[in-house]
C-alpha cells in the first residue's frame, strides 16, 4: 500500500465513483426543461452523464465544460451507448463564461458543485450573464447551489465509500477534510482518495475551495445578471429546503421582454 503511486488529480471518470447516482436529478431537469423547449445548455457537463440522460429523454443537448479530460470521458461515454447517433448531443471543450454559441436556448443547467468554484465576483457574473445571453427570452436556468453553513462552522473529516457500484474486486475510499471561512463563504477540503485495483493501487489527492451560498445572496446575484421568477426547492423530490442540507436547487427565468441595456435577442441555435 506505501508503494501506490501518487496522483496529483483523480481521472474525471474515477471521480464519479464519489457522485451520488444522478437518475433521480435527470428526471427533474428533464421535467422541469420540458416545460420551457426542447433544446438544452448543460454549462459544466463534466463527464456527460447529465446532458447523456437528458438527450435520452429526447431532448436536444449542448454540454460545455472548459475541462478537456472530462469531454474526451463525456464523448467516450457518448460513444459507447448502443444508439449514439439517435441523440441530439454536441460537445464543446470552452470556458463557459466565454464561449459565444451560435443562438439561444430554451433552458440551460448548472448542476453538481461547478457554481462553487467560481470564487472571483467577476467571474460569476460573467458566467451568469453568459447564461442570460444564451437563453431566449422567456426561458430559463435551473442549476444546484451549494448551501452555507446556518451555523457557520464546518470544519471535520470524513471517511466514505464510493456511492456508484463498482466492479467486483475494486476498492475505492475517500478521506475529505474540510475547513470553513464563514466571513468569507468559501469552504476549504482536501480530499485523500485510495483505489484498489486487481493489477494494483491508486492514490489521488486533491485539494479545492468552494464558495458557499446563502438562498438570498444567490436570488440578489440572478436578479442583478437581469433574471426573474426565481424559485427554490431543497431536493430533487421539490421538497423545501432543510437546515441540514448541503444545496439548493434554484430556477430563474429570463424575461419575455427585453431590458434595458440588454444586447438584442439572437437567433435560435441551429
């Protein structure tokens, strides 16, 4: 074991053995993206298993990720389905605050933990008024919002297993230390992660900070990126949101008429 080699990062691929099955979440992005259109952004797809099971569904999918690792997984996983020519699925390697697509959507998704790593203002804003600029108007961005502490205080360690199945004979176990900044909303974590393989063992380390989010600084910073009709629920079955929980999920849409100061409505994207 003290011979495993050390990996700076895990693979995007590995990673997902430590994320929650995501059946449940794709059936409410898809239910709540029917009620606006059928073509969809998913900002932040990382490997693709959201924006897969949305095209499944029928729906028309963009996945945008600026991760080049987790799009080659994301396109490989595509690629592997038994009818990958049946979905309507693009993928693009690009910044999401910077990338100009070529028209307007019905509705985009912001899931996992992605809003979290968007620790400079400047950033989020940009990453929010892209968004604005590449929905219709009328449509809408649902995304997960990860929740501060009501206490202020979250600092401990955590020992856990992967939360996919694995394939027999492989082990995987994570140790995740965190520490939090209440004056500034940004948890830190470093995250020791070892995997066991037949042919051998695997050691990752990763080491992140994440801005947290109270439901009322998220609804100022939509309205002022010039979104309206924001809703809240605290989980995937609508339920409210519970002191306890670790995110919220947020729908805010984009107003039928224009703003002032608002760039001129774009096509629909091809």
């Amino acid at each position: 074991m003290d011979n495993a080699p050390l990996i700076p990062r895990p693979s995007p691929a590995l990673a997902d053995l430590f994320t929650p099955d995501r059946h449940e979440e794709i059936a409410f992005w898809c239910d709540l993206a029917m009620g606006y259109g059928r073509l969809v952004i998913n900002w932040h797809c990382g490997t693709g298993e959201v924006a897969i099971g949305l095209a499944r569904r029928g729906l028309r999918v963009v996945g945008v990720d600026p991760d080049l690792e987790a799009i080659e997984v994301a396109r490989a996983r595509h690629a592997a389905l038994d009818d990958p020519d049946s979905l309507l699925l693009t993928w693009m390697c690009h910044e999401p605050r910077l990338i100009g697509l070529p028209g307007q959507a019905d509705f985009a998704v912001l899931s996992g933990d992605c809003l979290g790593n968007y620790l400079i203002d400047d950033n989020r804003a940009g990453l929010f008024a892209n968004a604005y600029h590449h929905l219709r108007p009328g449509g809408a961005l649902g995304m997960t919002v990860p929740l501060a502490p009501p206490s202020g205080v979250m600092h401990n360690t955590y020992i856990s297993g992967p939360l996919r199945r694995v394939p027999k004979g492989v082990f995987a176990r994570r140790v995740s230390t965190l520490r939090y900044d209440a004056a500034q909303s940004v948890l830190s974590g470093r995250d020791e992660v070892l995997v066991r393989l037949p042919d051998g063992e695997q050691r990752f380390q990763d080491s992140y900070s994440r801005r947290l989010y109270a439901p009322a600084e998220i609804f100022a910073l939509l309205r002022e990126a010039g979104f309206v009709a924001i809703g809240m629920w605290g989980g995937w079955d609508r339920r409210r949101l519970r002191a306890a929980s670790t995110a919220f999920i947020v729908r805010a849409e984009r107003p039928l008429t224009r703003l002032v100061g608002r760039n001129p409505d774009r096509k629909v994207l091809d």
